[in-house]
C-alpha cells in the first residue's frame, strides 16, 4: 500500500466526511426519482473537487492522479451516479482542453468547468458507433465562419444538463473536436434512458440540426478529432477503475454489516461462513 502525503491525506478525510454527510443518505432517493444531483455537484464545485486535476492557472486545484482516484473512489461508494458525472465533466473536457485547446478557449471554457461552474460532456458515440467510434456519421459541414454540425449522438452523460458539450463529428479532413455550448441553437436532447441504474447520472441523445460552431471553437486540428478524444478516454480509465473498486467497496460494507446484524437458527449469519 501507498503511503500519503500530508495533502493526500487532508483531501481524502475531507471528501470522506463530505461523502457521508452530503452523497450516501440522499443517494437512494436521487436515484429513485431520477433526478440529477445538481445540489451535490454545486458543492463539490466548491470544495474545488471537480477540477482536481486542471492546473491552478486554469481555476483547477492541480492535483496528481492518485489524490484524483482516491476521490473517485470514496464518491463512487457513497453515490454510483454523482462518481459518474465527476468522471466525465473533470476527466475528457477538461483533459482535451487541457492539452488541446488555445488559451483563449481555456480561459472561455475550460476555466468555468474546472472552477465547478459548469458541467462537461463527451459525446463520441452514435448507435452506430460504440465500439467502432472511426464509423461515427455525424457531420460538420464547412461554412463561412465555421461549421454546421449535424446527426446524433448517443448515450452522452449528463445531456440536456451540461453547460457544454465535446462534440467528435466529421469534417472534410475527418473526424474533428467541436465546442459546443448547451444553449447553441439547432442543439437538443432526448429524455433519460432508461437505465438498470445510475438513474440520477442522465444519459441522453445529443441531436443536433445544423448547429453552427465558430472557427474558433473547433478543437484542435482538423481531422484530430479522434485522437485527441482516444487520448481522452485512456487518461479516463483511472476513473473507471477507481469507481469500480469504490462501488465494489460499498458492496462488501453493506453485505458485512447485514450478516452481523442477521440471525437465523439461533446466530448471526456471519457465523456460518
């Protein structure tokens, strides 16, 4: 095991403690009634959790990746869903604008979603292009000034909540990173899928009609899209792993305490094993 830092310590007994009083009590009821935690996100803005690992200059706090998972993994075995959205909105928006985009968009979009004001999203995948994201059919047309985006995305975490969306469509020189923010006309969403759970993390279509994105607001290269959005995912998997280990945690602790507490033929059930 890793010994902590100071610093590692102090984040993790604070998250822990903000976990327990402000995530696991209201977690059920949040997933029951499918509504998105925003009340939960907000603070989490504020005790500077959900730009973990943006730099300092950009409005993130600047930590290292273990300090990030460790955080990961005590909001993930308090609230599955909250561990969710976390993941993406301070994981690929902010790792792509990070490493990809301009200063002027670090400063008009990057800084609001690492200070905890606005929420990211990722949206890559299509019905027809999960696995296989090169095969994607949404489009960006090339026009005066820019591009008008066109097709569906699908399956995109946190849709219709998000203040703003990386959106993977393409080009005439392939597969490109658009910016694109939720109130740009010609942008919709569908309702929440039905899940078998994460109910309180919406994931939705992403449509868009002929949504113009400015020259400006094209990430990167054109025909980079791909990459850089692969380059996102894989700094992504930390994540992943960190929830799975939290949820996976949780599941022990509630089965643990269950078999303490019930008894059959005389004893607890623990006393069987």
């Amino acid at each position: 095991m890793i010994a902590l830092n100071d610093e590692q310590t102090m984040v993790l007994e604070m998250v822990r403690r903000f976990a327990r009083e402000e995530l696991a009590e209201r977690a059920p009821e949040y997933d029951k009634r499918g509504e998105y935690p925003w009340p939960q996100l907000r603070k989490m803005g504020e005790l500077g959790l959900l730009g973990m690992n943006t730099p300092e200059a950009w409005g993130g706090t600047g930590l290292d990746a273990v300090t990030w998972a460790l955080v990961m993994e005590e909001i993930a075995a308090a609230d599955p869903s909250v561990a969710v959205i976390f993941s993406v909105t301070s994981g690929l928006p902010q790792y792509m604008l990070l490493r990809f985009g301009s200063d002027e968009q670090k400063e008009k979009y990057l800084r609001p979603l690492a200070e905890g004001r606005w929420i990211g999203a990722f949206a890559l995948t299509e019905a027809s292009a999960g696995s296989d994201p090169k095969g994607l059919k949404s489009t960006a047309e090339r026009v005066d000034g820019g591009y008008r985006l066109s097709g569906v995305k699908s399956w995109i975490t946190s849709g219709g909540q998000a203040q703003l969306y990386v959106i993977m469509a393409r080009a005439p020189e392939g597969i490109t990173a658009f910016l694109v923010p939720a109130e740009a006309e010609g942008l919709s969403f569908g309702e929440p899928e039905e899940k078998m759970g994460l109910h309180a993390a919406h994931t939705t279509e992403v449509r868009m009609d002929g949504v113009f994105v400015p020259e400006a607001d094209r990430l990167g290269e054109e025909g980079k899209g791909l990459h850089y959005a692969l380059a996102g995912l894989d700094s992504g998997r930390l994540g992943i792993a960190a929830q799975a280990v939290g949820i996976a945690r949780a599941a022990f602790e509630i089965a643990r305490d269950y078999a303490d507490e019930r008894e059959q033929f005389g004893r607890k059930i623990r006393e069987f094993q």
